[in-house]
C-alpha cells in the first residue's frame, strides 16, 4: 500500500470506529470487513499508531478481549459504558457487537 493508501486506510479506519456508540464494540477483522480492504492486523496497527482520537476502547479481539495497552484502562471504559461482559476481562460480542 503506498503512504497516500495507508494514510487513506487509516482515515477509513478512524471513521468507522467514531461511528461505534457506546457500549457496544467491533472486532478489527469486523472493521476490515466493513472496508472491504486489509484485515485484523492492519486495522490494530491503525489502532496502535492512530487511534487516540477515537473510540478505540471498543475495538476488541475476536474473542472479546480488550486492547491490554493502558494499565486496564479499555476494561473501566468499557465497564462505565455498560458494555456486555461474559466474564471479567471478555466482551459478550454475541450481545455486545454493533451491527454497523
């Protein structure tokens, strides 16, 4: 992808995540799959370079685990949103999943 693609992906990227409302998530392979371009690893690396501005609390793992950067900090924001749990450290994505 060349420097005005990735700038454009991260841009992509960042607009899905600001459209997640509260107490709900998305997986990065769902917001890859919203794009219809990259995958999980490439959303997580817009996440990790870029994705202060946003949301990015409510962008999980497949499995429902939180982004474990932060000191636990996505797990108190996800719990004060009231964002379905399964168990401590695990977002329930059956219920917990925004349906974009």
């Amino acid at each position: 992808m060349s420097a005005t693609g990735w700038a454009d992906y991260v841009e992509e990227v960042l607009d899905v995540v600001a459209t997640i409302p509260a107490g709900r998530v998305l997986s990065y392979g769902d917001i890859a799959e919203i794009l219809g371009r990259g995958g999980p690893r490439q959303v997580a690396r817009v996440m990790a370079t870029a994705g202060g501005p946003v949301p990015w609390w409510r962008v999980v793992r497949a499995d429902g685990r939180p982004a474990p950067c932060h000191d636990g900090e996505a797990d108190r924001l996800l719990l004060a949103e009231g964002t379905p749990l399964r168990a401590p450290g695990r977002v329930d994505m059956g219920s917990a999943r925004w349906r974009a």
